[in-house]
C-alpha cells in the first residue's frame, strides 16, 4: 500500500492507494470519532461491495443509503434523500458519511456531509477511476442544476481517501476510458515525462494491469495533491485542472447530463484547448497531434458532439464558475505539461477553435 497525505494544516488527510483495501477495517476506523456511520453508495456499487466495507465496519452503527445510479440523479431531490436517511436514523453530530461510488456519489455524499448538521466528516473510497485520480481529493462537493453543472456546492474535505485498485475490475471500459481523460490532463497540465509515460502505457492501463493501475494512480494523485495543497480555494493554479472542462461541460449540459460521460466531454473539451493553445502560438502543431493521439488510443472521443454549433458552446461556456466579471476564462497549454488560467486571448479566436471542423482535424490520429 502507498500513502500521499494532503497537506492542508489541520486539514490535512491521508490518501490510501492498494489493492483489497475495502477490507482493511483499520485503516477507516482511525478516521472515525463516534459510532454511527452512513454508507453513501448506489444500486450499481452496493450490490458490488457493500457486504465487503460493511463487514470492515463491524462495531459501527450503519445506515446504508442506496441511491438510484447516473449522472441525472446528481440535484436537490436526490440530496434531500440522503438528509431523510440520516435524521430518520437520527444520526447526530459525531456520524461519518462514507461515499462508495464514482464521482457522483462522492461529491453528493461530501455535499451532504458539509451541509448535515452544520458538517460531519466524511471519508471518500472512490470506485471508478475518474473518482481515484481526481474527484475524491481536493474537497470538492456539490450537484449539478438543470442551468449548470456543479453549480451548488461547497468546498469540504474528507477525513481520508481509500482507494482500492481492485475495484476497476468491474469498471465498464467506457467508463475506464473516461477516468483516463483526468490522468491524462496530469500529463497535459504539468508532467510532461508522464505524459510519455502513459503512451508507453495505456495497453496496459486498459487491460487493467494492476501495477501500470497503481502508477498511474499515485502519479494523478499526487499531483492533484501538489495543485490543492498549494490552493485549495481554486484562487489560482488549483483552476489548471480544469483543463478542458469549460468546453466538456458545455457538452455535458447541452447533450443532457449523463449522455455524454464526464470524463468524454473533457475528452473532446481538451482537443479543443489544444486546438485553441496551437491558434495562439503556443502550442505545436505535433504536439497538439501528439495529445490528441494519446487521448483517442485511451478510447475517447476527440471530437465534439455534431449537434453542437459554437453559438450552443458561447451560450452553455457563459455559465463557467471561472467567469470572472463577465469575462471568460480559459485554461489553456503554454506547451505540453505547462497550464496557464487566461481571459487574454482574442474572441475571434474562441470563435474560429469553436468553428473547426474536429471530424477533419483529428481524421489521421484517431484510433
Ligand atoms: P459515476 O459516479 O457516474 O460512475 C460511473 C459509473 O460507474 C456509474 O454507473 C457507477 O455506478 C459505476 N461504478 C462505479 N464504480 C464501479 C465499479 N467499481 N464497478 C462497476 N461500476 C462502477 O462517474 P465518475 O466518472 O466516477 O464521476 C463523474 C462525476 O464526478 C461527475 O459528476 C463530475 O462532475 C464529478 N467530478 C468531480 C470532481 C471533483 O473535484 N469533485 C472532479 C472530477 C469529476
Ligand atoms: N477537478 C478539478 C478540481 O478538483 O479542482
């Protein structure tokens, strides 16, 4: 087993990394202060491994809380549940919330624990690999609302991270491949030497070697724990991890939250911050082909959804949490592992990356 810490003062936190560490009971019940617990999961991931973390947890009082599955149920009914599980449980100030589960649930289980009772403490075990690499660390919680994803939330971290690489056995591919878009953006924001590692490695990330798993892991990890440790409020460089994501959420709110995966949508979105990066000056022509590359060999989309035209893009990107007085702010590459966070660029340059024709540009790298 490896562990990174999270250095936030008093804040701080452990992120376990390992295989079967579902089982190792010891390692959550020393970040839990009072007896009662709620296991956070859903009808996908309960039926998985619920019996397993319940049976580490004997001696705890537990209420399971098992919500419907999907990116749809990410909002405010779906978060009323978990609070009527908790007081109908009574769970008092003391209680832990444990998020079992992708992303999804872990930023709705770290919301709810923010919000319960003023806030209670929580631990994440993610289960996908988007949740091990990215969503689980940094404390960042929250739903989506019809008007814009992730836009009710708060910022809130957990106790600790447990992160059991054995659980991607039973990952669907697609949803593999969707993890590997945020350890990509690792490469593409800020390790350049991991970016040819992972070229080097993505057949066996795929065949889900699991020491390839837990390289790659620790590697993702770890930087996004350099990123948060340094600001944790996204008041500067935390916002090159969104590498992508102004572009992907604007996908994923206008396809419907759920059709295109998350992970998919920062897939395409990355392309075209490259695209934009290389328009700018700053970006080779290779190297944008390179990255381009590396994405669709890990099985993702390099091109935006046909049904979007870059009005619907302008209109959906207005709504970004990095608008900052009615001005856009985009991440884009300086070069291949170096991030910078701008509204300084022409508009008509966003205009000509949204009127591209991705089908065309990326037709030779795609795999
Ligand atoms: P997800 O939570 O929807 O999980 C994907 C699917 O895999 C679901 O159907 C889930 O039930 C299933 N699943 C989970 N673990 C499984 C397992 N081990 N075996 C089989 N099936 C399993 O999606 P995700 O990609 O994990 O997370 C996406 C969400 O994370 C989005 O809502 C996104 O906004 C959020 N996110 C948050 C942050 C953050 O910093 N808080 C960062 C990135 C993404
Ligand atoms: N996923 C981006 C962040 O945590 O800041």
């Amino acid at each position: 087993m490896q562990t990174l810490q999270v250095d936030l003062g008093e804040r701080s936190y452990p992120i376990f990394i390992g295989e079967q560490l579902i089982d190792r009971g010891e390692l959550l019940s020393r970040h839990i202060r009072g007896k009662q617990v709620a296991v956070v999961t859903n009808d996908t991931v309960a039926p998985l491994y619920i019996e397993r973390l319940l049976h580490s947890l004997a001696g705890f009082s537990i209420t399971p809380v098992v919500l419907p599955d999907g990116e749809g149920f990410k909002n405010w009914q779906t978060l009323q549940s978990i609070f009527d599980a908790l007081l109908t449980s009574r769970l008092d100030r003391s209680a832990t919330i444990i998020a079992l589960g992708g992303g999804v649930i872990g930023d709705m289980a770290g919301f709810a624990a923010a919000c319960y009772q003023r806030g209670v403490d929580f631990i994440q075990i993610p289960t996908t690999l988007l949740s091990q690499v990215d969503s689980s660390v940094g404390g960042k919680t929250g739903i989506n609302h019809p008007l814009g994803k992730n836009m009710i939330g708060a910022f809130y971290q957990p106790q600790a991270v447990l992160i059991d690489t054995t659980t991607l056995a039973t990952l669907p591919a697609r949803e593999l491949s969707a993890g590997l878009a945020e350890v990509i953006k690792y490469g593409l924001i800020c390790d350049g030497p991991f970016l040819g590692w992972l070229e080097s490695n993505i057949g066996k990330l795929r065949a889900l070697d699991q020491a390839a798993l837990t390289e790659a892991i620790s590697r993702s990890c770890a930087a996004k724990a350099r990123v948060v440790g340094a600001d944790e409020r996204e008041a500067g460089i935390r916002a090159t991890l969104n590498l992508g994501h102004t572009f992907g959420h604007a996908i994923e709110t206008h396809q419907g939250y759920g059709a295109w995966l998350h992970g998919e949508a920062v897939s395409a979105g990355t392309v075209m911050a490259l695209e934009m990066s290389c328009q700018l000056g700053w970006l080779s022509v290779e190297d944008r082909n390179r990255a381009v590359r590396l994405l669709s060999r890990a099985g993702l989309p390099v091109v935006p959804p046909a049904n979007m035209c870059a009005e619907d893009f302008l209109q959906h990107m207005a709504v970004d949490k990095k608008v900052l007085n009615g001005r856009l702010r985009l991440v884009l590459l300086k070069r291949l592992g170096e991030a910078v966070v701008t509204d300084d660029f022409p508009s008509e340059v966003l205009e000509a990356t949204l009127n591209v024709n991705y089908e065309a540009l990326t037709q030779e790298l795609r795999t």
